[in-house]
C-alpha cells in the first residue's frame, strides 16, 4: 500500500566559494508562495539553483514532499532533468525561432502524457496568453514573454515551481500587468512556488512565508506576518517596517466609499476598490501609520481603534524610536512610537493599550 508523501521541502546547503559561502538549513511549507528575500550577493538565487540541481553543493540534502532529490552522504543526487521543476528566470529565455505555441510545446516534450497533470490549455488560460499562440517572442511586451516562459514551466506539470527574480526585469506598469497572474498561479494550483526577490512589494503582495537571507546565511524564516512582526530582528519590506494581514471583506459603506477588512479578532476599514463582500484582501500596514493610547481616542479623525496587548518591545533604527509589537485578536501588529511616549505611557510587556491605525494599504 502507498503511503501519503510528507509534505513539505527541507534541505541543507554548505557551499564555500572565493568571498562567499552559503550555510543554509530550512523547512519550507509544501503550498503556497515561499519568498527568498535579500539584497544581491544574500545567496537567494545559489540557494534556488541547488533545489534545481544546477548547483551541487557538497554533502548537501533536500527533500521534497518526502523523496530525497540529493542526500551526498547516501550517494545520492538527482539530475537536473529529473527532477519535476519549473523553472522561470529574469529572462524569459524563450526561443526566439519559435513562436509561443512552439515554445509552449517544447516544454512538453519532458513529461511522457500519462504523466501530465496540468495540461496546456490549463497553463495558456492562467497566464491569459492564448491571443498570443502564433506570435514569435520578439513582438512580445517584456510581461508577455515572462508569461510565456511560466506557462512553459508549468507545461512540464512541476512538483515544485521556481523563479528567479522573474519581474527585475520589467517596468512596473508590467510588473502591475503580470502580478495579477502570478496571484492566480498560488490560487489556483496546488503547487509550491520558492520565488527569488528584492522587492518589497512583490514579497508583501505574494508571499505566504518568508525567508530573508543575509551573506548566505538564514537570519529569519515563517510566515509572513509572523516574520514581520518580529522586532527582535526587524525584517524590512524596504525601508519600512510593518506586517501584512491576510482580511476578508465583511461589509461595504457605500455612502463614504468605504469597506470593512476584517481579520481573525478585529477589523480595519480601508478605501473601497470595488471588492465584494465575502473577497480575500491582501493589506499592509506600516509601523509609522499605527500610534498607541491607553484610552479609546472617540473624538479623533482616525476610524480604526483597536483593542490589543503589547507583546514586546524593541529599539528602532534612530535613538529616538522604539518598536512595539501588538496583538489584536490573533494578529501582530508594529507600532514606531518615540521612546519618550514609551516612558509617558509607561509602556510594558503585557500592557492592554489601543491601536489607532491611521492608513491600511491595499496590495493590489
């Protein structure tokens, strides 16, 4: 009898070169958007080519949903071709002799039919790309040939998809074209996505776990809100710190252009951009945006008042700073507060304040 494969990726990667050397060892979920963030020279893409097996980092180990691609200490690593992958580049790198539908078909040829568990025409839907089967890739805009090559990498019906830093290379009015699609590729398919960036808007509108790399080393990794809302080791999308809540919208003031986000323990009202109720909403919310009081604020411009508890407090950047980690319900928010209103509200761990939230931004 077939046992159920464990879910899940986990590996070790050591790899020592010239001025740089990668020690890694994580366990990443087997669903969802798992981002690699850093800056350049981090190890995000050494890391991405060793899953792939262009890298063979020595003595390594990886496991994925519970079969061993590489275990050196076994003798063990599978080749590149062997493993089921997709893999999308910064550069689409798609045959230029070929028009998209051969270039689509190409990627086919990898996977015997009684194998295939995405077909074509499921990929060509996803990406919104079927206008575009008999054009060659030099008439394509940069967000189409970058969706022609994920439709090529999902052709090949992967476990596992990986991209490399796959928007660097378009502006952003086509990074806001290809955006919405990507959000669709974790909606809809249940296949795990590791997806290599530097760009703090793409890992708060993708990113279902975090993974934020330094000098080859690992220095935070979980889920998204929970790896932002740390204030020990402040993680920043940018320059910014703050958390990201997963809301679904419960309730739309039609009169004020409003609707209400609501989140396991409160709610926050933000801008209507037309969602329904009941739709998924991804928001942000800066540190510098969140104030605290110990007394509801009622006569005040700000609509979203919030009971919470503080959870820890930390320095900030400047000496004249702190970080507050507060939680509403079950969710964790920042706060950036002067440390004399940390003395003035004599602040502490434990304490029950409000949060006042003064702006929510919607990732769209």
């Amino acid at each position: 009898m077939n046992q159920p494969r464990e879910p899940g990726i986990r590996l070790v990667f050591r790899l020592d070169r010239p001025g740089f050397r990668l020690d890694v060892r994580l366990e990443l979920p087997g669903h969802g958007v798992t981002v690699l963030f850093g800056p350049s020279g981090s190890g995000k893409t050494t890391v991405l080519r060793a899953v792939a097996g262009l890298e063979h980092p020595p003595g390594g180990k990886l496991h994925v949903h519970g079969v061993c691609w590489q275990d050196d200490a076994k003798g063990l690593f599978l080749p590149v071709h062997q493993r089921p992958i997709g893999y999308v580049f910064q550069d689409a790198a798609l045959f230029p002799h070929l028009d998209v539908r051969g270039n689509l078909r190409f990627g086919l040829r990898r996977v015997p039919r009684d194998k295939r568990r995405l077909s074509l025409e499921r990929a060509i839907d996803l990406l919104g790309i079927a206008p575009l089967m008999a054009r060659r890739p030099d008439t394509l805009s940069g967000g189409e040939r970058q969706r022609v090559a994920i439709a090529r990498a999902l052709a090949v019906s992967p476990e596992l998809l990986l991209m490399d830093e796959p928007l660097a290379a378009l502006d952003l009015p086509r990074k806001r074209e290809i955006l919405p699609f990507l959000e669709r590729l974790h909606a809809e398919l249940a296949i795990p996505i590791l997806y290599v960036s530097h760009a703090p808007d793409e890992v708060a509108r993708l990113a279902h776990h975090l993974v934020v790399l330094e000098a080859g080393q690992v220095i935070a990794s979980g889920p998204l809100n929970e790896t932002l809302a740390r204030i020990d080791l402040p993680v920043r999308l940018g320059e910014e710190a703050g958390v990201v809540l997963e809301t679904v919208i419960g309730a739309r003031d039609l009169p004020w252009h409003l609707c209400r986000a609501d989140f396991p323990g409160g709610a926050l009202w933000i801008r209507d951009h037309g969602l329904s109720v009941g739709q998924s909403a991804r928001v942000r919310v800066l540190a510098r945006d969140v104030s605290l009081a110990l007394e509801p604020q009622r006569q005040s411009s700000i609509l979203n008042l919030l009971s919470g508890r503080v959870t820890a407090l930390a320095d900030d950047i400047h000496p004249a700073h702190a970080l507050a980690r507060v939680v509403v319900g079950e969710v964790p928010f920042v706060a950036r507060i002067t440390r004399r209103s940390v003395a003035a509200l004599d602040l502490a761990v434990g304490k029950t304040v409000w949060v006042q939230v003064k702006s929510v931004a919607l990732m769209e």
